[in-house]
C-alpha cells in the first residue's frame, strides 16, 4: 500500500526534528555582551519593605561601575549593595542617599546589584540606577589589527584610550549631575504639595472656627421674647 501524502510529510518533520536536536546547541548570548562599552540609566520604583535586584553581565578585564540615587519617596534614603559573582559582598549595605562601586579589573561573571527599602514600611523609593561596563582591552585587538596592516599608531591609540577615559568619566559626572538635579526638583514638588495642603487645611480651620465664634457671640447676645407675668 503506498504511503499517503500526510504519511510523507510527517515522517519528514520527525526527522527534520531529530537532525535538529542532534546538532550542538549554543547558548544565547545577549548582544551587548559583545560591545566594548555599555552604558544603561534606570529609574527603578521599589515598594515600601521590598528589595529589588537586578544582574549585570561583566566581561573579564572589563572595569564595572553602578551607581545609585535615591530621587523621591520617605526620607531620601535606601539600602545599596553589590555582590559580586563568586558571591562575596563587595559594597556592604548601607542606608544612604547615593552611593557607588568600581571595579578597575573583574574577573568577569555576573555583578548582583540590590537594592533595599524594607526599612520604608509604609513609603516607596524612586531610584535612579546607572551601571557601565567598559572594555578596554578592546584597544589592544584594534592596536593589533592595525598593525598588521604595517600602520605605527602607538601614540593614536593612546590618545583613544584617554579620549574613552575622559568621556566615561564625563558620562559619569553628568549622570550624577542629572541625579541631583532630578532630585532636587522631586524635593521641591514635595515641598509645594506639602505647604499647600497644609494651607488649605489652615484656611479650612479658620474659616471654620470664624464661624463658630460668629454662632456663638450671637447666641450669646440673642434676646428671648418673654411674656410679662400677671
């Protein structure tokens, strides 16, 4: 009996099927993982007695900075650690406004950054999150590359490397200014919304208590009509 055409076609996907599982599969790799330098700005919201962690693949040799700022919410403050990926704590916790980790040459792996507010029972953080990832030993691949084209560029790229050097460092420096610009202006939203409540609350009583004194003074002096007795 010949086979029928759905017969065919099944028996082709079950053996494009086991070709498929047969050949060696790579795991996935991000593609910035590849780039010479990353750069990511975050405004996380972290709820009132949480902790939030987020994880950053570092390539060996590569310097990793991450950088924290708390923008709004309670008293300015959050819990910051970074741990790093053998597992040992690198930026212990502590609970401050901002603060920040270097690491100059990592061994590579994945950085854990956390951050907590279990302190804050009742108010939630905004929090801005900076985290870089910069490869320079990328410069020598391209030194190399180079001179195999028999091109004397020593001194060009010494001059890269400080110009990558200078404008991560300006990068960070406008994060952190961005920062406290960001939260200087939250404070100062605070501040209006609190003194208008607080003003209108006032006006409330006021207008309230006046009003209650006016009731009171005319009752006070109000005449009852009596009938003379005989």
């Amino acid at each position: 009996m010949a086979p029928t055409l759905a017969t065919s076609v099944l028996s082709f996907l079950v053996f494009l099927n086991i070709c498929t599982y047969s050949l060696p599969q790579e795991a996935a790799v991000p593609w910035y993982e590849s780039l010479p330098a990353v750069a990511m700005d975050y405004k996380v919201h972290i709820d009132p007695g949480k902790e939030d962690c987020y994880f950053q693949y570092v390539n060996p040799g590569a310097t990793f900075y991450v950088s924290f700022q708390v923008l709004r919410g309670g008293d300015g403050n959050a819990g910051f650690a970074v741990r790093h990926p053998n597992g040992q704590i690198v930026h212990p916790y502590q609970w401050r406004p901002n603060s920040d980790y270097q690491d100059q040459q990592s061994t590579g792996g994945y950085y854990s950054v956390c951050i907590d507010n279990q302190f804050s029972r009742f108010a939630a953080k905004l929090v801005n999150l900076y985290i870089t990832v910069i490869r320079y030993d990328q410069w020598d691949k391209y030194t190399k590359e180079l001179e195999d084209l028999n091109l004397s560029v020593e001194n060009f790229t010494e001059s890269i490397i400080s110009v990558e050097r200078n404008i991560n460092e300006m990068l960070q420096y406008q994060h952190h200014s961005r920062g406290r610009e960001a939260r200087d202006f939250n404070l100062l939203e605070d501040n209006h919304s609190y003194v208008m409540n607080w003003s209108l609350v006032q006006i409330i009583i006021i207008i309230a208590t006046s009003t209650l004194q006016v009731f009171f003074v005319r009752k006070l002096f109000e005449i009852k009509n009596a009938r003379p007795r005989a």
